[in-house]
C-alpha cells in the first residue's frame, strides 16, 4: 500500500512537472512608488525636449536598443541588450559600419509591432530640417558616432535620405556607416536613440509637416519600454502602469510610478513626512534637519558646472580666445565663498566626481592624487588674475569688455551661481569687467552655448554642464575632439587628439594605470590651456521612505537609483 501511493505521488508530481513546463511564470509586483515633479513636463516626445523632467518619463516609457543594468557588484552598471538582440557587430575592417539585429517579439503600447522602420523613422525625424528638433544633435553631431551624411541631411543640404548612412537589411535588421570608424560602445551609444511611433506621431502632424502633437497628451504617444503613460492630467499628475509586453517585463516589479506636481520643495517635503510621497529631494536649507536620518542619500550626477567660453568669438578683439583671459578667469573666482553661498563644492578640474576610474571596482577618478590639481583655496588670486587681465587686454586691445553669460533661466543655482560671478568679477577686477546676465528658456540655453560657424557671436560665455559616461573617464574628453563638427566652443588640439586615440587602445580594466595615466595627461592639458573653467559641484541629497527597495541599496554611479527596478514592501 504505501509503494502504491508513494508511485502515485511520484505520478501526480510529473504529471504536475509537465503542466508547468513552457508556462511563463508570471511577475509578482509590490505596489505604487509615488514620486513628484517641480515643473511639469510638457512634452514626453524624445525629439522635442532635453530636459530632466521629460526624459524622466521618456526613459520609463521608451525602449532603446540596449539599456544599462547593474553589474554583479552592484558597484557600476553595464550594458545589456533591451529591444536589441545582441550587441552590434562590426561589418568592416576599420569599425565605420555595424549592423544592428532587433528582437522579433517587441510591440508598442497601441499594437504596433516594433521593426527596423522604427529605428530609420527615428533616426531621420531627429534630423528632419523641418522640425529643428532641439535634439538633432543627438543624430547629426554625436561625439560617439555620426551617421554619413547626416549632418548634411539636417542643414537642409542633402534631401535623399538613402544618401545617409542608414540602411534597412530586413524588418529586424539594419546597419549604419559612420563618418569615423567606431568601436563597439562608440557604435552602442551612438544608435541608442529612445524610439518615435510612426503612426501616433504622423496622426498629430499637421498639414504641411512642420508640427506634430506626439508627446503632448496620452492620446498623442505611444509606450514601448518598462511602463505605459496612461494618465496625464496638465501640470497636476502623471501615472505609468507597468507594461506587461515590455520586453524585459520580468525585471520590473513595481505595479505603477504616479509623478505629482509639487513646484514647492517645502510643501514636497511635508506631503513626504506626511506619508503621502515615498520620495523627496531636499534644499540645501533642509540638509541639516536630516543629517543623520537613515532614509537620506547623497550623491553627485550631473553636477560639475562650467564656465564654458566661445573661443571663436570675434567680438571684443576676439578676446575669449585668449589664453591670457580665459586664465583670469580662472583664478578670479573665489569658489570657496561660492560655494558657502549656493551650497556646494568648489571645483577645479575637469572630470566630475561621478565618473569612476574604473567600473570594476567603483573607485571614483576624482580621489586619485594628481599634481597638477589645486584646491579651491589654492587657485584664488586675485593679483595674478588682474595680472593676467592687464596682459590679455593689452594683446588684444582693450581696457574693458561687456561679457554675457548664458544659462538657464529654470535653474535656481546657475542663476545664483551667474549673479556671484557677476559680483565678483566686478569688484575682483576693480570694474575692468562688466557680467552681463542672459538667461534663456533650457533648451535655447543648450543649443546656443555651443561653437555655431554661421553665428560665431551667438555667446560669449555660458554656464552648464556635460554628462560623459560614468564608466569610463576617457570619455570626458571625447567632448572636444577635432572630429566633433563643429568643435565644441571652437576649440582643438592634436595633443588631445593624439593623447585621446593612444588611451582608447588600451583596455579600461586590464591597463587600468595606463588609462588612468592618459586621463590625467588629457585633464592638465585641457586645464593648461583653460578650454574651460571648472566652477563648482552641487550635490544632490535625497530621502525615500522605509519600505523602498532599491536595487543596489543606494546610488550607483553612472547608472542612478534604478527606480524603474526597485520594489515596495508594506509599511
């Protein structure tokens, strides 16, 4: 009797095995992260907007070819395949065409099944000389890797698409020529466009195809990636549903992300004690109140400003290509009483603290001992910097110069950073140089701090920031090469070039030292020569609530908080 049922269990347990076999188990999901937004976002299309808050939304609802995942160690991030099904591979000998292969299961929020033609319709709207997409750049000059004959495409010069280095092999294929040969993260990161749905975005395009409605409304747009926008209330609330067709669906575990507008950080902060948030970033005012609370993480991402100037400039006897000058302006700013002011770090070198020396450990290239890096305290003097003004303004003819600088007028520490240099290049240079403040909407600010050969004189000096990757401090410097057209703030240098190709030979984790070494040759130079003037670091510190379960169990840098992979306990 009992081998008789111990056989029939036996039996049951098999034929249970079987029943389960090729059902996919489905994913358990935890609940609703409730977040918030100061300024609405007033677009979620990839195209016609480079701000934070957008993108924030875009990156949740919009798949790309690949994505970034923690590595194993949780102590940097790596690339993996998301709407990609494989990573690409180089066609030729000298890396200028790669071919791309899509994943055959992958649709869009409206039932589109996702192919190559998405890919070339993205690529091509990005350029569309029609539309002057405050995103162009993205496409038509990509320090990793323009497309051949794209830039031409964009400025209206060549009208025959098949001309750029585009080209369909089948629906799930397709390759690209680049104007420079690529490696195979250059080839990664220069393609990895977040994608347009061509039927929603031809519905809301009027007439004479110069305007489109995509991304304005929840009608108007079409999800690919881990979440779905499907609410939208107008400066009130933004609600994305986890997408169960998403690709990598099995990674997400959280059931919904619900954005509120709160423009106040005080009343953010109240509705977060209050239970109602499950996350909040706190004011520099706020900092102390919550010091040694357990919930806070502080961190640094796109957080280096520079003062960025047109070397090109014509104007005031082409002054701001003078080395002379750009150097007083370099030692006339005291960023230790900046920084007291607007709550941040003084900051004088080029790579942020944010980019890691080398992904396989984590350790920041900003605590590697250099001697060539000086403190905060250290490069103030005001003596030399007149002296070097008086030498620059004798070189070039002048005795006083009206120099503007450009920011973004939605950000409250540039413009308080803007309005201490004004100050105190006036009273450091006894009046010898007057700051004109020019604030611009963020996007005309983005797109006009940079070298434009048909109007040289669209700025003279500019405040902002870049955000190379993370991973690999190389890439700070891929910025300012010759082969970026047009050169960023007009400015090159075969050194660079030469110094730049040398280290991209080497292998970042194997010939980690040599790497490190070349950085540090790229950095002097770039600091010898005053490309730009390095100002200060603002840090970010944040709470989120107890039951939050990040990912990597705080930030990472170069890859973030991975919000999209967290989970929620119950409280």
């Amino acid at each position: 009797m009992k081998k008789y049922l111990a056989l029939v269990l036996a039996v049951l347990m098999l034929v249970a095995a079987f029943a389960g076999c090729g059902k996919k188990e489905e994913t358990k999901v935890y609940g609703t992260f409730r977040t918030y937004f100061t300024n609405p976002p007033p677009t979620v299309s990839c195209l016609a907007t480079q701000d934070t808050n957008p993108w924030t939304l875009i990156d949740l609802t919009t798949a790309c070819l690949y994505r970034q995942v923690l590595n194993k160690e949780k102590t940097g991030w790596e690339w993996a395949t998301d709407l990609a099904a494989k990573f690409p591979e180089q066609v030729d000998d000298a890396g200028y065409v790669w071919k791309y292969t899509i994943v055959k299961d992958a649709v869009w929020s409206n039932g589109d099944k996702i192919t190559a033609d998405d890919f070339e319709f993205t690529f091509k709207e990005h350029a569309n000389p029609k539309m002057a997409y405050v995103s162009a750049t993205q496409m038509t000059t990509n320090s990793y890797g323009q497309l051949k004959n794209i830039y031409e495409y964009g400025l209206g010069e060549i009208t025959d698409w098949s001309q750029v280095g585009y080209k369909k092999l089948d629906d799930y294929s397709f390759q690209v020529e680049f104007t420079t040969p690529a490696t195979q993260d250059d080839a990664i990161r220069a393609c990895n466009r977040a994608l347009v749905n061509e039927t929603v975005y031809m519905k809301g395009m009027n007439a004479d195809g110069t305007a489109t409605l995509y991304g304005t409304d929840v009608e108007n747009f079409a999800s690919c990636g881990a979440f779905i926008l499907t609410e939208w209330i107008p400066d009130g609330k933004y609600v994305l549903t986890r997408n169960p067709d998403y690709v990598h669906a099995d990674e997400i575990k959280l059931e919904s992300i619900v954005y509120t507008v709160v423009p106040d950080t005080n009343a953010a902060l109240q509705l977060f004690e209050n239970g109602e948030l499950d996350y909040v970033s706190l004011s520099y005012n706020q900092w102390e109140k919550f010091e040694d609370d357990p919930r806070i993480y502080e961190y640094f991402n796109d957080s280096l400003m520079y003062f960025m100037i047109n070397h090109g400039n014509p104007s005031f006897g082409n002054i701001l290509g003078n080395l002379n000058f750009r150097k007083a302006l370099f030692h006339g700013v005291d960023r230790v009483a900046l920084s007291e002011i607007i709550g941040c770090y003084p900051a004088t070198r080029l790579v942020r603290r944010a980019v890691m020396s080398n992904p396989a450990t984590g350790v920041p290239f900003y605590t590697l001992p250099t001697d060539y890096v000086k403190t905060g305290e250290e490069v103030f003097d005001k003596t030399l910097a007149n002296q070097l003004l008086d030498k620059a303004y004798e070189e070039c003819g002048q005795t006083k110069v009206d120099m503007r600088i450009l920011y973004s007028e939605t950000s409250t520490h540039l413009r308080g950073c803007a309005e201490i240099l004004q100050k105190q290049y006036h009273d450091h240079f006894a009046g010898k140089l007057n700051v004109i403040m020019h604030a611009l909407p963020s996007a005309q600010a983005q797109k006009l701090r940079k070298w434009n050969p048909d109007d040289p004189t669209g700025f003279d000096t500019a405040l902002g920031s870049f955000l190379p990757t993370a991973n690999d401090p190389r890439q700070t410097f891929k910025f300012y090469l010759s082969s970026v057209v047009p050169p960023r703030f007009y400015w090159t240098s075969d050194e660079l070039d030469k110094l730049f190709a040398e280290s991209m030979e080497l292998d970042l984790e194997s010939d980690n030292e040599k790497v490190i070494e070349y950085c540090m040759k790229m950095e002097k130079l770039m600091l010898d020569e005053m490309v730009i003037v390095p100002v200060y670091e603002i840090p970010t510190k944040v709470l989120y609530e107890t039951n939050v379960q990040l990912p990597a169990d705080g930030y990472v840098i170069g890859w973030g908080f991975g919000n999209e992979y967290m989970s929620m306990t119950e409280k």
